[in-house]
C-alpha cells in the first residue's frame, strides 16, 4: 500500500509499505478516507522529538471505512463509517474508567513506532487498529468526514485544554498559539462560556481565523499583546491561559500574561527537560499548572456531535486539501506555515 513515512528530519516519503493484517483478535482494519497532518507530526518531522523509527506511517487523524475485524470485535463491522482518537484504548483499566483513556495502560499512539515498538499510523491506504471496540467511534451516514476527523484530536484537545484552564469561569482567558490547537481552544472556551477570549500568534491568517471564531486576536510581533493584556485587565493579568504551542517561549510567554492565581493549561506537547518558570515564581503567582496528553476517546462523546454541528465553523481549519500523493510537499508547506496553510486534509479513497 502507499503511506506517508519518516525518513529523518525534514524528510517525509510517500512509499510503499506492506499491508497491515488483523494481529489480535480485538484489531480492526480500517481504510482511511480522510486523514490529517496534526502539528504534533511535527515535533518529530522538524527534529524536536527524538526515538520515531525511519519508515514509521505518519499520522494520527482519521475518519474511515472498516474493512475487517477480529474474531472479538462485536461493537463495529466491516463497512461501519468511524473516526478513531489519536491513541488507542481499552476502556475497562482505571484509567479508562476514569475518563484518562490516553493514559490506558494498554494504548498506543497511531504513527509512533520507536525501537521497533509502536502503532503505524493514518496516512495510508489500509491501518491496524488494536482494541476496536473501545478504540474506534461510529459515525452517522453522509456526515463530513473531516468535520468527524478533528473530533478525535484538535477539536478534543482544544477542549479538553479548555477544560482544564476552567474556561467556563473566565472573565479573561489567553490562548498562546493559534494553530489548529489553539483555535479550537478558542472556540471551546467560548462555548464553555468565558468571557473574552484573546488568541496570541504571529501568523496573520491564523489570527484572522481567530476574529471569525469570535475571539480577539493580539499580534506577538510587534511585543505589545502583554502590555494589552495587561491594560485590558486593570495590571492583574487574565484569569486562565491555554497555552498550544509546546516551546519555552511560549511557556515564559503564559506565565507572564497570567493573574495571580490563575491557570496555566497546557497541552503544547513539550519535549524540554526543563520548566520556562522556576518553583519561586510559580509560588509567587499561587499558579495552577495542568498539562498532558488529550483523552480524545473519553471526550469525544462530547465533541463528535459539536463536529458535525454545522453551525461551527470547522471547514474554516482546512485550508489545504490534497491527495495522499502530495503529502510530501503538504508537510513541508504546513511546517513553514506557508501559503496561508492552517490545516492540512489529506483526501484518499
Ligand atoms: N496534548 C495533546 O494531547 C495534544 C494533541 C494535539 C496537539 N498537541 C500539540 O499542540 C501544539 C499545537 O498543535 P497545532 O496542530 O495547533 O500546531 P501548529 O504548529 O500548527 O501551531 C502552533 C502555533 O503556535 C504559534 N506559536 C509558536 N510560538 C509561539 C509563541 N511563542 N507565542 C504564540 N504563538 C506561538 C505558531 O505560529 C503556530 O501558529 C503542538 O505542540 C502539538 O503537538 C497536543
Ligand atoms: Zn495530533
Ligand atoms: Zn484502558
């Protein structure tokens, strides 16, 4: 089959690779009709992220049609529409059971393979997916399957990230980084009922994107969105920060614009051995800091439905959609943020 995979920095190939069969009696198989660059493939792919084996299938975005299961697969079928979370879960472990599904003792993410060891990921012709029935969820009929897609990762971990940062109590919230991330943390934290919203960035169209999705949009550029946020919140700070970048700086930046006791919820994916704040100041600011890998699968009983609400503005996120074939060049386009690029769909089937 074609796929998408890692060959070193900078060097993505779309090759040809042996088909995955059904290893486990609780596998699916799955053919990907549409699949997605996340900016999370990109931490490996520009160098950040160290381990990722050369020849891994990329990705972990979804939607697709399953083509066959294992003999203990009793939930889903071959021919059931379903989008999958970024990471695969058994449902039944304690962390399951307490809403952590990306934390299940038996998951794995899709496109990360290390020493051997590891899951194949989306952006392919065919995908193995373990632990179906608690893994994959089904999709109604004639639905958009790139609206179903962003449930499984960047509409769910805006939210959760919105969650975390208590949005529904904010009079002012930041969110530090207007990718894909940070837009749908935007518009959760909107939905979830804070205040005001201001969206950091440097990349205009994504601070544009911002102002449609109803926040406001503060240019890191020119250095004065501190100054704002500052003057717009008396000198105190805002109450909460999302912060969806994943670098130092974007750290040293949330922590700065924060009030004393507010939160810093973070799911930039950080790859530092250290904090961008030291003990001292998070004590000085009485912060609350959470951080982690997205429960896709436990939150996507929430935001499925939110995806295929047509009034959200989700289409917006896809400014580029290409066949398989043009990943190559997709991936570098979307890692320079180039030629308008927010989010790239990649179509197959
Ligand atoms: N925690 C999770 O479960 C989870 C899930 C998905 C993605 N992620 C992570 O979320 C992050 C964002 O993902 P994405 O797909 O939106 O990525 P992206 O690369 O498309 O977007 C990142 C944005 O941050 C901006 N940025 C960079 N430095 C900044 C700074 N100092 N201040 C303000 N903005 C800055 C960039 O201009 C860019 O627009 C990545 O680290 C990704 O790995 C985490
Ligand atoms: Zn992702
Ligand atoms: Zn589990």
């Amino acid at each position: 089959m074609r796929a998408l995979t890692f060959h070193g920095v900078e060097d993505v190939r779309l090759t040809q690779v042996p088909d995955p069969t059904l290893l486990d009696p609780r596998d699916a198989l799955v053919v990907p009709l549409r699949a997605a660059i996340c900016g999370s493939d990109l931490h490996a792919v520009q160098g950040r992220e160290k381990g990722l084996d050369t020849g891994t299938v990329l990705g972990h975005e979804i939607y697709g049609e399953v083509l066959e299961v294992g003999s203990e697969v009793q939930e889903i079928g071959p021919g059931d529409r379903v989008v999958a979370p970024f990471t695969t879960s058994c449902g039944k472990c304690v962390p399951c059971l307490n809403g952590l599904t990306a934390r299940c003792e038996l998951g794995q993410l899709f496109g990360w393979s290390s020493n051997g060891q590891g899951l194949q990921g989306t952006q392919a012709d065919l995908l193995r997916v373990p632990l179906a029935d608690s893994t994959l969820v089904r999709v109604p009929a004639g639905v958009s399957g790139a609206r179903a897609l962003l449930s499984g990762d960047v509409l769910s971990t805006g939210m959760f990230c919105a969650l975390q940062a208590g949005a529904a109590d904010c009079e002012t919230l930041a969110v530090v980084g207007a990718g894909p991330v940070g837009l749908m943390a935007a518009l959760c934290a909107l939905h979830l009922g804070a205040d005001q919203v201001f969206v950091l960035d440097s990349v205009a169209e994504r601070l544009e994107l911002a102002a449609r999705f109803g926040a406001s949009p503060l240019s890191i550029v020119d250095g004065a969105a501190r100054k704002e946020l500052l003057k717009i919140t008396a000198g105190r700070g805002v109450d909460a920060v999302c912060e969806c970048v994943g670098s130092p700086a974007a750290s040293r930046a949330s922590i700065d614009l924060l009030r004393a006791g507010g939160t810093l919820s973070a799911v930039g994916v950080h790859t530092e051995d250290s904090f961008a704040f030291s003990p001292g100041e998070a004590y000085d600011k009485n912060l609350t800091y959470r951080a982690g890998r997205c429960p896709a699968r436990a939150l996507m009983d929430t935001t499925l439905p939110l995806a295929l609400d047509t009034t959200w503005p989700l289409e917006e996120l896809f400014t580029h959609r290409v066949p398989l074939e043009s990943g190559p060049d997709a991936y570098r386009i979307f890692g320079a943020r180039e030629d308008g690029c927010i989010k790239v769909l990649l179509e197959l089937g």
